[in-house]
C-alpha cells in the first residue's frame, strides 16, 4: 500500500501507532468556524453531537465549506494523492450526555485504496475539564473491518467504559495543531466539564479515485448492506437513513465474541504495538 504521508517520518509513525499531531496553524485559524457556531446554533442538540446530524441543511453545507477551506489544503499537502470529502462540526456542550465512548468511525469509502483518515483539529481550547481526545494506539493494526452507519455491536463494548478511562491515554492536542488518525483507531473522550461548549473541526479525507462506500446496519434484517454512492453524499445524506438504490454487497451481522481488557493487551502484543505509556507523542 503506498505512504498516506510524504514525509518518511510522519508516515512510520501513522502506520505504527495510527495517529499523528502535526503543527500547521496560528491557534486563531479556528476562530471563524467558532464564529459560524455562535451566530448559527439553535440549540436543536444537547450534549455531544456532529453538525452532520443537524436538520438544517445549510448549517452542515456551511461547515462543511468553511472547515474544509480553512484545513483541507495543508493537510492534504502533507498527504500522497488524499482529498478532504467531509468538513463537520463536533460539538461538547457544557451540559448533556458528552462522554463519547470507544469507538472507530465508519467506513467511507473502498479501503484497498489505502485507510481511511481522519483530522480532528481543536477549535476551543481542549484541556483535561473540557476532554482531551483519548485514544488506544495501535487499535487500526489488530482490529480491522468494515464500520457501518449506524454501529453494529463491537467487540468490545462489554469494556468501554473500563477502556476509556484506563487504557486510551490523552493526547493532547492545541488549537493550532491537528490530530490525524487512522479511521479504525478506537478513540473517545470524558465527558465536557468546563462549563463552556468544547467545539472541534473534523475532517475526513479519502484517497483520490477511491469508489466511496456507505455501509447502512438495516436493523430489520441483521445486514449490512454496502451502497456505491458520490463523494456528495456525506455532506447532504441523512445519517441512519437507508441511502437510496440497490446495494452493492450484503454482510451478515454476526454477533462478536466479547473480547475483555486482558484479550485486547494480548492482540496489541501480538500486532507489536509498543506499551502505551511509552508512547504520547507527535509525529
Ligand atoms: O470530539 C471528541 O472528543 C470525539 C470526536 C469523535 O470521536 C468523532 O467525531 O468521531
């Protein structure tokens, strides 16, 4: 598969622990995307949510065009032949259900082009009140697969709670800076205690030529069907809705085996991924 990035470096370190922290912006570069927030929130959401969900379809094709032109071009600079499909707004707000559990996010597109990625870059300051973006590195090498919108259950719900809080150290991540990683990293994060909203840009990229994918659970049948849709679709489809046409592929929903704490420290072994407290760092 080739290098997602240019730089030798970057790339040994995306591909051994599937995320890097790259340095590309004075720490205002967010500040219109907060503004768009502030002049533009109706409140339709409490908690955490990502302005995809949003019913105003302008406020999500605003965000869209505003972060993707604020972060696409540096980031898809460092990068071999990616480009940014999906601008968004995650949103903390002080009050509400925030703590986003372990998870990995959905397949986008044909992943024999090479991972998905995925920028997460602060907006607000991030700190250890509002939440620092937790994560388990390595998770991309020993837990592949295809991520369906909405989730199917993961193999390791049974310990979400315990993985959050005890074995996905923060990374810490300044406005200004950008984390990237690997779509199947498990990531989340505790919930937002600053007493202010806790507002962050999310970019994802595909690479270049790569057929885009949305894979939908239809809870009825137990399938995940797999849908060839344009690279539009992200920015103005309905997330939890079925996509429209035939689908491509049919998967059979299998109920995973629960892994524990202890079975996923042995797969992290066996994918030699260094232990954890060893590795905080950026690219
Ligand atoms: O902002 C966060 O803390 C988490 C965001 C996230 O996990 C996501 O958007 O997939």
């Amino acid at each position: 598969m080739t290098a997602v990035f240019r730089d030798p470096a970057t790339e040994r370190a995306f591909r051994r622990r599937g995320f890097v922290v790259v340095d590309l912006w004075e720490p205002t570069a967010g500040d219109l995307v907060a503004q768009l927030f502030d002049t533009s929130d109706r409140g339709e959401r409490d908690g955490y949510f990502v302005s995809t969900v949003l019913s105003d379809t302008s406020a999500r094709a605003a965000y869209d065009e505003l972060i993707r032109r604020t972060f696409a071009s540096e980031l898809a600079g460092m990068m071999n032949g990616y480009e940014a499909f999906l601008g968004a707004l995650v949103v903390k707000r002080p009050t509400g259900a925030t703590t986003v559990w372990a998870h990995q996010d959905g397949t986008c597109h044909d992943e024999s082009f090479g991972p998905g990625v995925i920028a997460w870059i602060p907006v607000t300051e991030v700190d250890e009140l509002s939440g620092h973006m937790r994560a388990l590195w390595g998770s991309h090498r020993f837990l592949p697969g295809i991520l369906a919108t909405p989730p199917t259950k993961t193999c390791f719900e049974d310990v979400r709670d315990e993985l959050l809080d005890r074995e996905m150290p923060e990374v810490e991540v300044r406005r200004g800076q950008a984390l990237v990683f690997n779509s199947l990293v498990i990531h989340g994060s505790p919930p937002n205690r600053s007493g202010a909203n806790r507002l962050a840009a999310y970019l994802r990229f595909m690479p270049i030529g790569a057929p885009a994918r949305h894979y939908w659970y239809d809870q009825d049948s137990e399938e995940v069907l797999g849908f060839e849709v344009g690279r539009d679709f992200f920015t103005t489809h309905v997330w939890g809705q079925r996509p429209t046409g035939a689908p491509f592929e049919r998967l059979p929903v299998v109920e995973p085996r629960q892994l524990g704490i202890a079975d996923l420290r042995r797969l992290r072994r066996r994918a030699w991924v260094r232990p954890l407290s060893s590795d905080r760092g950026s690219a």
